[in-house]
C-alpha cells in the first residue's frame, strides 16, 4: 500500500531524473526569479531602511528622544528600562558662558549647556574634532565639551576656564554636534557638561527655559510601542522625536520609495507567475499523458494526486529555496555597493528575508499552476487513447486567486490587498476581452487574406487560448515596463528637484531693523547677497472670534503650534515658490493673510476667516484670502502664515535670510563670529550636515529603485522568452509541415515574421491601452491636469512590442532554420 | 481467470451508437485478436474490458470482479498488478530513459528488486544496450519494445494491446508482434488486442470482428480453444 513517505521518496526520485534532463527548466526558472527578487528586494530595502535609521538615530543620539518643558516622570524611565530599553537623560538651558583671555578680559557669549548622562549619546559617538585635545569626563572634576564652532565666538584654549552661571568649568575638548543632538541646534553653540555638577551652576531655578530630554534606544518593535504608548498621553509639552520619522516630508519621500520597491519586487513576482502561467500551459499535454498513464498502471487518484502534487511541491521548495539563495548571493554581491551609500551599514538578518523569499515562491507556483494541475489530475486514461480531458471548474480558478492574494498580503501587507484585488478582476476582465477582441479581428483578416499572409495568421491562430495569455502575459510586461521606466524617471526627477545643488544651507535670523543695512553688508562682503525677509513672532489665538483652547484639539502637533509662537511673514504677496491653492478677492477691509494649505487643514480655517494674532501682547485681526501649499524639505523661507504690511499696525518685525554655502567653505566660521561682534543677537544657522544627510538618503533611494529595476527588466525579458517557447512547438510542427511541402527560407521566414510582428504589435497595442488608461487615471486623480492623448506613447509601445518579439523570434527559431524535414521531426522530440 | 462482455456502453456520450451490444468470453492464456475498421469502436472496446472506461450500462468481470461496479480507484487497484496495456503511440515518458520508463510501474507500487527486474524486462525485448537512452532517441520500434517491457514487467495475468503495431513498419511489426506471442506463451499471459491487420490477427487463437457496434467471429487458424463468446 503506497504511503505518503513512500511517495514522497517516489515524487523525489522522478523529480531528480527529470530535473537531470533538463524537464520543468522553465518553471523552475519562474520560481528561481519569484524567490530571489523577493529576497533581494526584502533583504535590500530592510537593509536599507535599518541603515537609514541607524543614520538618523546615530543623528539624533537615541532611537526615540521625549523632549519637554517640564521635567520627565521618572516612572517613564522605569518603563522603558523594564522593557529593556536603554535609558538616558538630559537637561539644556540657554545661557551666557564667560570666559577670560590672556589679557584677563572677559567675553560673553550665549550657549546652549546640556548636561548629560554618562552614556550620552545612546546611538552614534560624539565625534571630536582636532581643534582641542580630548578628555572623558568624570565626576571629581567639573569638564565641558564644547562646540567646534564656539573657538570662533570665544578665545577659547584647552587651559581656559568657562563660567556657567556659578560653576568653573575647564575645557576637555570639542566635538562636533549633530542636528538633533540639542533641542535648539544652530541658535547657539552646545556645551556640554556630566549632568552631576548641572546643580553646581545654580541656573535651574523659576523661570529658566529648560529642556528636558529622555533618550531611548533598544529593539525598533519596542520603541515603536513605547512610541505609541507615549502618544498616548497626549501632553502638550511633549515632543516625541523617533528616528523613523526625523523630517516629516522626508518620510512622505521615503514612503513613495519604498512603495516602489515593494511594487517593484510584487511586479518580478507577477511576472514570473505569468511566466508559470505559461511555463504550466506548455507543460500540461506533458502531465496529463504521464498522468493518464498512471492512472492506466493503476495508480489510484489519491496516490496520483500526492505524488502531482509532491513533485510540484518539492520543485517549489527547491526552486524557492534555490531562488531565495541566490537572492542572498547577489544581496551580498551588492553589500560592497551599499557600504559605500550607508554609514554605517546595519547588517539585517537574512532569516526573514530568506522565509519570505521561499513562501513567496512556493505560492507563485501554486497560484499560477494550480488550473494546469487540477486539469492534469482530471486527465483520464482515455486521454492516452486521444480523448479531450475536463477542464478545470471555477472553484479552481477561485483557489488559483486566494493564493495569489495570499501572496501579494504576504509582500504588500492585508491593508492594500482590498485595492489590489478590485484592481486585479477589473484589470483582467478588460485584459481578457481586449485581448479576445483582438483575436476576433484577426479571424476576420485571416479571412480576407491569401497566401503567406493567410497561413501566418493561421498559425497564430491555431490555439487561440494559448494566444490570448501569450497577448495578455506580454502586453502587461511591456506596460509594466513602461509604467515602472515612466515612475521611476518622475521619482529620480522629483528627488533632483527636491534638494538642487544650490539648496539654501545657511541661515540668518533674528535680524532687528537697525542691524538690517549692516547684516547685508557683512554678507555682501561675503559675496552673499539674499533677500532679507521681515517677519515677526507671533500666536494664533482665535479663528471668527473664538478663541482657541488647546487642551481641546485632538493631535499634538495642532497643541504644540498654537503653544509656540510662529514665525509670520510680513509681506505684500507670498513668494513665487509657494503655489497658491484657493484664493478669494478681498472680501472686507481686513488686512489680508495667507495661510500654508497644511495648518488651515489641520486647524479647520476656510478661506474668508478671520483670524486673530497676538504679536508680542497686540491683538490683530486679518481675513485668510488666499491658501498655499509649501514645500518644507526644500529649505527656503517658508512661513505657515503671510500677513500683509499696514502702515498702522506696528508690529514687532526682524529680519531673515538665507542662502547657501558649499559645504567645505569657511566662511560660515568667519561670518558667525563677524556677526557676533559686529550686529549681536543675529544668528546664523548652519543646516549644511541636515541637507548632506538628506541628499544621501534621496541617492541611496534612488540607487535602491533604480537596482530593483534592473532586476525586474531581466525577469520580465524571461517571461517573454517562455511565452515564446510556450508555442514552440506548433510553430516547429508547422515548419516541418512547410518544409515538407517544398516551402524555402523565403517563405518560412515571411510566415514567421506575420506571426511575430502580429504577437508583438497585438502587446503592444495591448500594452498601449492600458498605459494610456494608467496615465489618464493619474493625471486626473493625482496630478489633476488634463488627460493627454499620446500618440509617442502608442508608437513607442507599437514598436518596442514588435521589436521584441522580433528580437526574440529570431533568436529562438534561426536554428530551425537550417534543418531538413527529418531534424525537424527529430527536434520535435526534443522540444 | 476470464472475461466477459454483456452489451456495453462507455461512459462518453460521443462513444454510445458505437457499441450496441456485444458479449465475449477470454479464457486465461488464450489470444483474442478484435479487428475492425477506423472508427468502429476498437479502442473504445477495448479501453472498457481493461476497466480503463466504465461502461454506463451492462456488464464486465475482469479477473473474476465485476468491473462496472467498481469506483475509479478500485479500477485501478485491478490493473495495479494483473493488467498491462500497450498503446498504439506507445506513450513513453519522454524525459525518461528506457530503464526509467520501465521502473516506473515498479517504482509505483513499490515492488522489490524494482532494478534487475527493469534489467531483465528490457534484455527480454532485446533492449539492455539502449537502457540509458530516451525514447527521443529510440526508433519506433524500439520505443513499442519498451512499451511491451513496461507492461509486462510487473508479470501482469492479461495484457491489452492496442493497434501495437499500427505506427511500424512491416519488418518492425513482425518483430514485436512474434515478442507478443512469445511472451503470451513464456509468461502464461492472457492477450488481447486490437487491429486492422489481419495477418496478425490471424496469429491469435480468436479473432473477433467489430461490426456496426457488434461482435462477431472470424475464422481462425486455430481451434476456438477456451473461447466463449455470447451475442
């Protein structure tokens, strides 16, 4: 009696000989390019995002910073250590440090002092810079480190003594700080003291502005749910930085990334699916003959269907694991690659990746095959006797879609598969009856016409089941491609525009009036001439009159706005880089203000509202006129509200600019202290690190899509090969037959290029179709312009189908060719 | 061990005006050649007494069980061990070798000594020099010997053959059709075939006449020996 471990022996050792012979190449070949793009891509973009993080955490010192006002609960230190978490603390106030020269002159300058914790920082090192020697701290003698850029300000040397309110300090080297590092990076220069002598200074008191700052770092799932538990509580004087998100827009730049990632690996999974789907038709008059002929030596059906389904099964798995292996192989061929992007490179395990890798495989056989399958397992033994054998039944084809879906949940996450299956039956359905539609006008011409002609459409037609997935598998490749060239370009183009090379880098702020004509010739003498914008410091506080209370708005950051006081710009119209989205005319006397498309969404402001400001203890009162959307990652001025100047209103304005500096140039060190001595109070911030790290992250992003791509280029040039081969068959069948009948070259090449040229431009068509849809929906949906009729894209889609398959068909049938009639039988055989 | 026919029908509707009612008795060892022309319902006929097709109504006992109450598996369970068939197209697997060809019903249910008995098959046939080839590199006669060797490997009690010489030549015909009967007689094997040939047919013990859906004796030979046909 055969038992599952003897046909498991059985299904394993036929399974050898055949694969010995070179039998299921194709499929095992879909299933290799499913696993190993699935892998890769797994592997990459966890690397990838891994290294992004640690990036970020290495910038911001921890994983997760809560930032306050008030000092942190201590029981919030407790969690986190119970959680495993790794804990540190850190208070930072503003303040003026002293020190005294060789002449004992004494010289003041405002900094930021942090004190810190002994293992700050939790992520990164602090990177000391040469200009002072270096000494760790400890705790029997007061020590800071100080700022690289404070030397300038200040004449500092590493014998100097710095005064902090009462405490003496001496200098045990200088380092180089990070945005991120300290809560008001850039006003000021950081000092940083061991958090056990911060009493000493005798600043903390009623009145201070302090910081208070708890660091942790530990395992991402962890952070992510101490994040969220944090959230929770909703305080207002919380901040919640997580490295995940350091730059809100970077993130929205990133996500649109890693979706075309993952999209891009779905895509090499979808295709080499098709290339199963056609890989099983081209086998399956194979599996119902050696089926049939099972059944006929008396293989019962449930022994027949185990051992099926063990050889596919163990081909799967083999395939798969084969597959996902190799994706590691060319993960690991790329590692060099990607450690000359990422600093450091955090080295993911591969377990996941590799589980991922193998699942996907094993169910992109399963999901594409599962019709050939049950229609072999139907297969009777007539079929050997030249019967037809039953096709498979609906609910087959509804399994063959369950396991799709299972897929694309396993790789895209349960929460888009809802768009993904609409997407899917309505894709298909309008493939399917395009595709139908074209063979039917071709029946029709196949009338019309005579000679070669006639007999190249005949053959094309000869299985016109076989046609309509040969059509419908290469036209969704060739709009595949083109859709992915088409996103990609926009995606590397909307980078490149994001962060030109020019990217203003440098700021200068808190300019008053009188110092204005004195800033800009400091800045001329630079060779820096911007556009000294006027603004002022102020506060919403009512919208139509009511005022806002905000323990009673729902998100944070809506709390945290109304809190703070805004930067508003003071002019007649805002600047040409902001896209105006809505506008009224000037519906009353009110003086007009524009308000970023963002703050008016989250504070529920319409256009024609009036708002209420409060600039430094005066209320007024303006009419929003116009709405505007902001570009923030793009570092240039850019305010949440523009108020328009009246001669009446005396507002408390000063002055700000920017501008950029390359990022080896000197002179921001030479402006900080020209500035300092020359118009006190300006500040210049230096945002050069934040917008080298940002535009390494926009090209390790692009490296990454642009890899993908390549990878998924080469898997779908696969499919088209096995949609060829799929055919082969009968194309080869038909050369004998017209060799036979005394056909040359000439004609069996005419005959040829009938059924190529058509396959291909039938694909292409196809493929035309439905780029020319995708491009409609998105300018409608997205981009909200006007559908374009593209007769390039037509053509392009036209001539590279055809191309292709040219290209193809020469390369697979130039060998057939040369043979005489009895080679030809012979290679039938062999086929 | 025999066989019996009452009016059959095969389960294909297509096959119904076919067979409108025969009866046949096979008599263990014996040779029953059916002959008739294209289309007449050989195969069909055939197909059905080796319980590869259940008839819709009437009766077949085959090695004393009564196949038309038998569920597909159990069919099967009756061919697994006692029935070998051999196909017009020989219908060998085609990334198998002729020993893989050969091992495969042995494989299948597992039988002891699954090699040398696929060895001593094929050196039965004439074959043990072309054991590593596949049947791509086989001629046509050479492939049908392969088939004969996997159908008589697991020492079935009957074997069908049908048209087992229809895709050879004549020399090549005369070659398998002397290994049919010599291993119908060595083997003490039951045979039963199906043809257009009627010097073949000839070379039976019986040789029937499928006619308009009904069977009906030709002179033979032979005597009629075990014979035992009812219409």
């Amino acid at each position: 009696m055969p038992t599952l471990r003897s046909d498991l022996l059985i299904a394993h050792r036929w399974l050898w000989r055949a694969l010995k012979k070179g039998e299921w190449l194709w499929l095992m070949l879909a299933i290799i390019i499913a696993a190993s793009s699935v892998t890769l891509v797994k592997q990459l973009s966890e690397t990838v995002q891994q290294s992004m993080l640690r990036q970020a955490a290495n910038a911001l010192g921890a994983d997760l910073v809560l930032r306050s006002t008030r000092p942190v609960e201590n029981n919030w230190r407790t969690q986190a250590e119970k959680l495993g978490l790794q804990t540190s603390q850190s208070t930072t106030l503003v303040t003026m440090a002293l020190t005294q020269d060789a002449q004992q002159e004494a010289h003041f300058q405002l900094v930021q002092l942090k004190a810190v914790e002994n293992n700050f920082p939790l992520r990164g090192t602090l990177q000391q810079s040469d200009a002072l020697p270096f000494t760790p701290f400890n705790n029997a003698a007061p020590l800071a480190w100080i700022d690289e850029k404070l030397p300038a300000l200040l004449p500092l040397t590493q014998h100097s003594t710095l005064t902090l309110g009462t405490l003496n300090v001496k200098i045990g080297g200088s380092v180089r700080l990070q945005q991120g590092f300290s809560p008001m990076n850039g006003f000021a220069p950081t000092v940083l003291i061991p958090a056990a002598f911060l009493n000493q200074t005798g600043l903390l008191g009623p009145g201070s502005r302090v910081t208070y700052e708890l660091q942790l770092a530990g395992d991402a799932q962890t952070i992510k749910r101490f994040a969220a538990r944090l959230e929770q509580q909703h305080k207002p004087e919380w901040q919640i930085i997580s490295a995940t998100a350091p730059n809100e827009d970077l993130q929205k730049t990133l996500d649109t990334a890693w979706l075309f990632l993952d999209l891009a690996a779905l895509t090499a999974v979808l295709v080499a699916g098709l290339s199963i789907l056609i890989a099983s038709r081209f086998y399956l008059s194979r599996w119902q003959s050696s089926l049939a002929l099972l059944r006929a030596l008396g293989a019962g059906n449930v022994q027949l269907r185990r051992l099926f389904a063990l050889q596919l099964g163990l081909l799967a798995f083999w395939s798969s694991l084969l597959g996902s292996l190799l994706g590691l192989m060319l993960f690991k061929a790329l590692s060099p690659l990607l450690a000359d992007f990422f600093h450091p490179l955090v080295t993911v395990s591969p377990w996941s990746a590799l589980l991922l890798g193998i699942g996907s495989g094993i169910l992109v056989l399963w999901s594409f095959a599962w019709q050939a399958f049950q229609q072999a397992l139907h297969a009777s033994t007539t079929y050997l006797l030249k019967a037809p054998a039953a096709m498979p039944q609906g609910r087959h084809w509804l399994l063959s879609f369950g396991l799709l879906l299972l897929l694309i949940s396993l790789m895209l996450g349960v929460e888009r598969v809802l768009w993904i299956v609409a997407g899917l039956i309505v894709g298909s359905t309008l493939l399917y009856l395009s595709a139908a539609g074209l063979l039917r006008i071709m029946r029709l011409w196949q009338g019309q016409s005579r000679g070669w002609l006639r007999i190249g459409l005949s053959s094309l037609l000869k299985e016109p089941g076989l046609v309509k997935i040969q059509v419908i598998s290469l036209g969704l490749v060739l709009f595949i491609l083109m859709l992915m060239t088409f996103v990609r370009q926009d995606l590397l183009q909307t980078w490149q525009a994001t962060l030109p090379q020019d990217t203003p880098n440098t700021f200068v702020m808190n300019i008053q009036p009188d110092q204005k004509a004195q800033v800009a010739r400091i800045l001329a003498d630079n060779a820096l001439t911007p556009d000294l914008l006027p603004m002022a410091r102020g506060r919403l506080v009512a919208v139509n009159g009511t005022a806002f209370d905000p323990d009673t708005l729902d998100t944070p950051r809506a709390r945290r706005l109304l809190q703070r006081e805004a930067n508003i710009a003071v002019l007649d119209a805002p600047p040409a880089y902001n896209v105006i989205t809505a506008r009224i005319h000037r519906p009353s006397q009110l003086p007009e203000v524009s308000v970023e498309a963002g703050i008016a969404e989250l504070f529920g402001i319409q256009l024609g509202d009036t708002l209420s400001f409060n600039f430094s203890g005066q209320r007024w009162d303006y009419q929003v006129t116009s709405l505007r959307t902001v570009e923030w990652q793009s570092f240039r001025l850019n305010f949440f509200f523009i108020v328009e100047p009246v001669a009446d209103r005396p507002l408390p304005l000063s002055y700000i600019g920017n501008f950029h500096l390359p990022e080896s140039d000197g002179r921001a060190e030479s402006l900080t202290a020209k500035l300092a001595q020359q118009t006190p109070g300006v500040l210049l911030i230096d945002v050069r690190r934040v917008i080298g790290q940002i535009q390494e992250i926009m090209t390790q992003a692009t490296w990454a899509v642009s890899a993908l791509y390549g990878f998924t280029l080469l898997a779908s040039l696969v499919v088209v090969f096995t949609a060829i081969l799929a055919s082969q068959q009968g194309r080869v069948q038909s050369w004998l037959l017209l060799r036979t009948l005394g056909a040359g070259n000439r004609e069996i090449i005419k005959i040829g290029l009938v059924e190529f040229v058509l396959l291909g431009g039938l694909a292409g068509l196809l493929a035309a179709v439905l780029a020319q849809i995708a491009s409609g929906l998105l300018s409608q949906l997205v981009l909200k312009t006007d559908w374009i009729w593209s007769p390039g894209l037509w053509l392009m889609s036209l001539l590279s189908g055809i191309g292709l398959l040219l290209v193809i068909g020469l390369l697979t049938q130039q060998r057939y060719l040369r043979q005489s009639p009895q080679q030809l039988k012979r290679s039938l055989q062999q086929i | 061990m025999h066989q019996e026919i009452t009016p059959t029908k095969p389960a294909s509707s297509d096959a119904i005006a076919i067979l409108k009612g025969c009866s046949l008795t096979v008599q263990p060892h014996e040779s029953v050649a059916i002959i008739g022309r294209s289309g007449s319902g050989k195969s069909t006929l055939l197909a059905l007494m080796a319980g590869l097709e259940k008839p819709t109504s009437g009766h077949i006992r085959l090695l004393g069980q009564s196949l038309e109450a038998l569920s597909e598996d159990e069919r099967a369970r009756v061919r697994a061990r006692q029935v070998g068939f051999i196909f017009q197209n020989f219908q060998l697997m085609p990334s198998m070798t002729a020993l893989e060809n050969i091992l495969m019903p042995l494989e299948l249910f597992q039988m002891d000594n699954a090699k040398d008995r696929a060895l001593e098959a094929l050196q039965q046939v004439g074959l043990a020099h072309r054991a590593h080839h596949l049947p791509g590199e086989l001629s046509g006669g050479e492939q049908q010997r392969v088939a004969i060797a996997r159908a008589f490997v697991t020492r079935p009690k009957i074997l069908f053959a049908d048209e087992p010489t229809g895709n050879l030549d004549e020399e090549t015909a005369q070659q398998i059709q002397q290994l049919l009967f010599e291993l119908n007689r060595s083997e003490q094997t039951t045979l039963v075939l199906v043809t257009h040939d009627r010097e073949f047919a000839r070379q039976c013990s019986h040789t029937l006449q499928l006619l308009h859906g009904q069977l009906q004796p030709l002179a033979t030979t032979r005597e009629a020996g075990h014979a035992n046909l009812a219409l």
